[in-house]
C-alpha cells in the first residue's frame, strides 16, 4: 500500500471542502437544531499564529466537528481582532503602517488557519478594523451613550508613558502597562468611561445561569466586589460639615482613632491647616507618581501626612487626628477611612510608625490583651464598646448600625471595587469615538446616518509626546460642522479601546455583509446566545466581563432578547516554553508551527499537541512525542489494507461500544488527551486481535475524524463512501455493551508511582480517591501521614501529596 502522503492529502481535502462549502452554514435552516460554536478571535499583532492558538483552535473545532457528526447545524465562524495597541506597536517596530502590516498579518494567520483544517465558515469572516464593522463599533457607542451609560468626566487613570495612552484598569499588571512592560503613572485627566458599574448587580445575578470554569465566576465576582456595609458621618471639629466613610466592620468604631484621606480627596484642600499646607502638598505631588499597585501593596512601609485637623467619633464623640496617606485609594468608598489599627493590619503599621493610639475593640475570647504585636482581623467578641460590650461581632454590627441610624449618623450601603471602564485611547490605531465637540452644542453625538467616522490614513500614526492623538495633527479629519446648528466644531480625535470592538463579534458573524444594521436579529433570535466559546482564562475579567456587559445593555434597550452571551465556557491551558517560562517574541521562545505542519502534517500536529497535556491545564512545550503521533497515524493508514465485510468478533464489539462511549464522554468534556489514549488502546486492541471487520475499523476512523480530519476523510473515500466522513453521523454506543468498561488508575505518592488500581469507567473522585487510599502497598507510605493535598487527573493519576 502506499505511503501516507500528508502533503498531498491535505491539499487534496482543502480544495474539496472549499469548493463543496461544506462548512458554510445555512443560518436560515428551520429544520435542524443549531449549534453555535465560537473560538475567540485572535489579534493579528504579531505576523504568525504560534502554539497556543493552533491548541486552542485545534480543542474548539475538535469539539465543534464532533457536534457536526452527531447532526447539529454547526456554525463555527472565526475573524481577526485587529484594532488596538498591540497591532499599533507592532506596526511602530517594523517600521510601516498598521493597515499594511495588519493586512499582511491577516493573510498569513488566515493561511494558517485553512491549513489547520478548521470547519471555519470563511464566508463570514469579519475584520474589526475594516470600516464596515467599526461603523457598527462605533453604533454601540451611541446606543450606550443615549442610554447614558457612555461619559466624558475627569478622574485619575492609568498613563502608559511608553504607549503614551491612558490604560483600562484591567490593563495594568503589577502596575506595569501589559503590552509593553512600562511602569504606569496616575494622570487626572478628562476621558471617555463606559459605566459599566451601574450593571454591576445583574453582572453578579447572571454568573448564577451560566455554565462557566468556577475559577473564571470567581475572578469576576470578585473583580466586582460587592460589599455590604454602612457609611458614617464623622463630624469635623469646630465645623459644620462632616466626613463620610464606608466600612463592613461597623463593631470595629470604638477602635477608630484617626482618619486617613487619599491624596486626592478634594477634602484635602478644605480640611489642611496653614501651618502643614507645604508640606501636604509635597507629600500629594509624590504619591501622584506611585502605581496603584504600589500604594495598596500590604507589605510597602508606610507613608502619611498630618493635616492639622481633627474629626469626631460618633461613637465616643473623642478628637482623632486626619491624615492623608497613599494607602488610601480614591475611587474605593469615599475615599476615606476610619482608621481602626487594633483590627486592620495597614492601619496597624501606620499607627506603629505615626505612634498613634491603638485601642482593641475585638477580642478572640472577650478578654483584654495589652500590648498587641499585631492587628487582629477575625470577628470575635466587642470590647471597650460602651453598650455593644459582650457581644459577637456579628450580631453587635447589625446593632451598632441601627444605633446609628437612630442618630442619623450612619446608613446602609453597598459598595462594589468594580470600576467604570475606561474606553478611550490617545492613539490612531482604533475605532474613532462618533462624537462631535461644538462650541455652542457642546457634545454633540454623531448622528448614525453619518457613521463611520473613518480613520484616516496618516502617515505620521506615532504617538505624540504631549499625549494627545495622533488624529488631532489632522485638520481635515479634526475640523467638521456641528450635526445640529452647522457651525464649525471639532471631532473627538481619541480612539476606542480594542476591547470594544470584541464585545459584539459574536452578534456580527451572522450577517457581516449587512449596511443596514449591525446584525440580522431574526437569525440571533435563533442562534444566539452561542452554546459553546472557548478562548484563554486571560480574558475573565477583560473580554469575558465587557462582552457580558455590552449583552445586558442590548437587551435592556431591546435590540436582543437575551443578556448572557455565552452558554457555555471552556478555556485551555497555557503552553509555556519547555522551562515553564510564558512564551513571548521579546524572550524569543515563541514555536510557530508551520515548520511542523511542513514535516509531519496537520493531522499529527493537531493529534499531538491536544495528546501533549490536559486541555484545561496546559503545559511546557517539548516536541519529543510528535513522532509517536506520526507513528500512530501511519499505523492507521496501513492497517486499512487489511479491512474486509467480515462480521466483528464478539469480544471487538464490546470494545467497540465501550470506547465509543468513553471517546465521546472525553469529548463532550473537553478531555481530548484521554480521547486519544482510548483511540490508540482501541487500535492496539484491532492490532492485536487481528480485527479486520470494516464496521469495527470505520469507528476507530469516525472518532479519530475531529482531531485529525484530513487523514480520516482519504480513508473514509478510501472505504468507498461518496459523502464526506462529517456527513456520515457519530457512532452510537449500546449502553449494556458499553457499561463494564475498566480504566486502570496510577497512583503517585508526592509524584512517584506506588500503585494502581481498576474502576470503572463512571467512577466518580471521591470513591476513586477512598479506594487508591486503600490499596495495600499505598497504605504503608501514607500510614501516620497527614494527606496535604490531592491531585486526580481524570482516568489516569491519582497523586497524594503528603
């Protein structure tokens, strides 16, 4: 038989799919049941796709493929993500304009893609930076602008002074721009907001109906923030205007014996005496150039100021002296505190160093402790409370704050650390924002008839030093009329953030054409939400959170009739260079795997590296087992050779069933390492037995089809079919047949294999775990051991760190 020609094969199939448009999808079909599969598009900043896209988009279309086997109507669209910073940057480095250097990207990736072999439906890409798709970028703008959701309004950002752009919170990472690696600066400065806080609850209420990674609705609940507390009124002395603080320990007020102010509190002015005004404002001045990072960092020494002034505890009416201290954040509660150093570990540290009063009001068994050595933070029994003494923390906060409310000095409140997103940006590279700046109108948005806004094409793109756009040196693109009384006005020269563009994708796949609007809402009506979008854990609290915020306000303003975007949520894992370290162009550790395509073929790159680790979790990058992937696909293509109408073996249809059943649960969960173990057991076992049935060989090549689909559809010609293998329906299992299915489970003790035992196939984790503690040669290495920790990856290894 000849030899498995991949070159040949792959472009064989390429050009058959795309001439039969196989993987275009009828989005108008009544008839059968829609199945919307969505991979997160990438950015074409970089002018490859490497490793860890070809892991995510080979997992997705696996899954995706299996869907459209098993008979759904699989729409599984991709584009390019090709607005924003990255690109821009990108660009800058090479040297040329980002429109040719996008573009060229965008060819290159899109090959890329057709080779992988993904059924993407290429009749409906979309590109976020072509005018056809911003124009409706720049249409959600305005629909959240008339809903008041959009504002221009001052306030401390993020100032990347390399990228010489203002950054989104979500941005900054350990206080470093997260493109470049600049260290960031707090500017005061007017900027465009979408106030994504006044969603915060129904953000929170929707985590409850989505199926999502627990890891990812965590990240969000606590991104957002949500506390419940009181704000007190702490009257300043010999004034008639007071302080408000917000606080969840309200048992904790005895023990407030100073205030501490951010430096920008604008009370700051108001409250500092004569005599410490220099010296306060050369204190603001310094903070001024600290990250946020570095002013809350628990572990920083601390800083502050006097003020001069003192405020009232509305609890025992005493004096206590107003700081000022850059441990104190603006947009956080009012900001301002009570400082409670007894029962805060940041308020213990600066008391320490201001040698100020600590005074306990929360005891661990409602005894007195002198001399504390540090704050304690738990709840506990109220102390040198006045009347609330004796009572649990708890239940003496709920008094303490009706007390409170009886005095008219404190109330209810809730507070959230989620913050208005910042959408504007100083650079050229993005979606001009559609407003106009009139000097007799004042903001004027652009009326939607007029959109797009286009961005001009400027040869001089670099960011300017002074901060300001590139787009404001363009006075034909700077100088317009007002929309409503035609006078001369001026256009707003910022861009959106590229996060914008990708909170709708998903609407725009199903009509990219449309001039109209910005997506057909009969065919969203039918396929939206999308059922299954995989991308990286990266995204939880940027993507994953504005893509969900933008749905709410579509549907609260009727444009769709639903508010979670995504079903269902997968992620996979990261692969990192082979020492564990992230992959990146600067560290010159990136893997492209078009050399790898070219030497071994698609089938067993896609093949190896969904086998390289669990999908979910990832793993370091080493290329020794391809060659076991190019063996096992080798020995599939000859052992077709050997394929008659003989009736399967008793024994091979029990096999059958049972790894029909175990491939399909793997798949189903996104277990695509343990899918390909059971394929490569289940063709040892054909081997083996000398199987030569073409119904036994036709269910190794249906399930091997997902991940490996070019090699499975030449063999499924090869077997005389005339429709395609994706056409052909997934293999159903026998539940009597397919139900005593053992798998075998090694069992490690801190990484070294002591053991193994036998389950059954349904086995849940905390019986696999009770019978792995019970086998007699594991029993002796954990006897009088304490059990630290356990690790079960699923159907393979059970390890007991101890």
């Amino acid at each position: 038989m000849k030899k498995f020609d991949f070159k040949t094969i792959e472009k064989k199939w390429r050009d058959k799919w795309e001439k039969s448009e196989i993987y275009h999808t009828d989005l108008d079909d009544e008839a059968s049941e829609k199945f919307y599969n969505l991979a997160m598009f990438p950015y074409p900043s970089g002018d490859k796709l490497h490793i860890g896209h070809v892991y995510n988009y080979s997992g997705s279309d696996t899954f995706g493929r299996m869907k459209l086997m098993q008979g759904k109507n699989v729409f599984e669209p991709i584009g390019f993500d090709s607005f924003g910073l990255p690109a821009e940057n990108y660009a800058i480095k090479q040297n040329v304009h980002p429109a040719k250097s996008t573009k060229e990207n965008i060819d290159y990736m899109r090959r890329q893609l057709k080779e992988l072999g993904c059924m993407y439906d290429w009749g409906r890409e979309i590109n976020t930076s072509d005018p056809n798709y911003y124009k409706w970028t720049q249409w959600l703008f305005l629909v959240l602008y008339k809903a008041g959701l959009a504002k221009r309004k001052k306030a401390p950002v993020n100032f990347c002074p390399s990228c010489k752009t203002v950054l989104a919170n979500e941005q900054v990472i350990t206080g470093t721009c997260e493109r470049c690696e600049s260290r960031v600066i707090q500017k005061n400065i007017k900027q465009w907001f979408f106030e994504i806080t006044k969603y915060a609850d129904k953000l929170l209420s929707g985590l409850e109906r989505i199926d999502w990674p627990k890891k990812t609705i965590l990240m969000q609940k606590n991104w957002i923030g949500k506390s419940e507390g009181v704000l007190i009124k702490f009257p300043i002395f010999n004034s008639q205007f007071s302080i408000k603080v917000f606080t969840t320990r309200p048992d904790t007020l005895w023990g407030a014996t100073y205030m501490v102010l951010a430096p920008e509190n604008p009370l700051v002015k108001k409250l500092t005496t004569n005599e410490q005004k220099s010296i306060v404002e050369k204190y603001i001045k310094k903070a001024r150039g600290k990250t946020e990072l570095e002013r809350v960092a628990a572990e920083k020494e601390k800083t502050g100021v006097f003020t001069g002034n003192f405020a009232i505890n509305p609890a025992n009416n005493k004096k206590i002296p107003i700081w000022i201290s850059d441990y104190v954040m603006m947009p956080y509660g009012t900001g301002a505190i009570m400082a409670v150093p007894a029962h805060d570990e940041r308020d213990f540290a600066f008391a320490k160093k201001f040698d100020l009063p600590i005074i306990e009001v929360i005891s661990p068994d409602g005894k007195r402790h002198n001399d504390l050595n540090k704050a304690y933070i738990n709840q506990g029994v109220m102390i040198n409370s006045d009347e609330f003494s004796g009572k649990y923390s708890e239940e003496g906060a709920k008094a303490v704050t009706k007390w409170l409310e009886n005095k008219a000095a404190g109330r209810t409140k809730t507070e959230y650390k989620l913050r208005d997103w910042l959408i504007s940006r100083q650079r050229y590279w993005g979606a001009p924002i559609p407003i106009i700046f009139c000097k007799k109108c004042g903001e004027v948005p652009v009326p939607e008839k007029d959109l797009p806004i286009k961005l001009p094409e400027l040869s001089d793109f670099k960011p300017a030093a002074d901060g300001q756009s590139p787009l404001a040196k363009d006075p034909n693109f700077v100088n317009t009329k007002c929309p409503k009384c035609s006078r001369p006005a001026k256009r707003s020269t910022e861009t959106m953030d590229t996060f914008v563009c990708s909170t709708w994708y998903f609407l725009r796949y199903l009509s990219p054409d449309n001039n109209k609007e910005p997506f057909d809402k009969l065919r969203a009506r039918k396929w939206l939400p999308v059922d299954q979008c995989n991308g990286g854990a990266e995204h939880a609290v940027m993507h994953l959170l504005y893509v969900r915020f933008v749905a709410k306000v579509l549907h609260d303003q009727g444009y769709i009739d639903f508010d979670e975007p995504f079903i269902k949520l997968n992620h996979q894992g990261i692969i990192t260079a082979a020492d564990g370290s992230k992959m990146s162009k600067s560290r010159g550790n990136v893997v492209i795997p078009d050399e790898y395509f070219t030497k071994y073929g698609v089938d067993t790159f896609r093949l190896f590296i969904l086998f390289l680790a669990p999908f979910e979790q990832g793993g370091s990058w080493s290329d020794k087992g391809i060659l076991g992937a190019k063996r096992f696909l080798d020995r599939v293509w000859r052992y077709q050779k050997n394929i008659n109408n003989a009736k399967p073996k008793n024994e091979s249809l029990k096999i059958s069933h049972q790894t029909i059943k175990k491939v399909n649960d793997d798949y189903q969960g996104f277990h695509f390492n343990t899918a390909i173990a059971s394929l490569m057991e289940y063709l040892n076992f054909l081997e083996d037995k000398k199987e030569t049935s073409k119904q036994s060989f036709e269910i190794l090549i249906k399930l091997l089809a997902p991940i490996c689909p070019y090699i499975a559809e030449e063999i499924w010609e090869n077997l005389d079919h005339k429709k395609s293998i994706f056409k052909s329906g997934w293999p159903k299992y026998d539940e009597n047949l397919a139900k005593d299915m053992k798998m075998t489970i090694a069992i490690q003790i801190n990484g070294k294999v002591r053991g193994s035992i036998e389950v059954g196939a349904d086995e849940k984790e905390e019986k696999i775990t009770e019978k792995a503690q019970g086998e007699e040669n594991v029993q002796k290495y954990l006897s009088e051991k304490n059990i630290k920790k356990t690790i079960y990856v699923p159907r393979r290894i059970i390890n007991f760190v101890v």
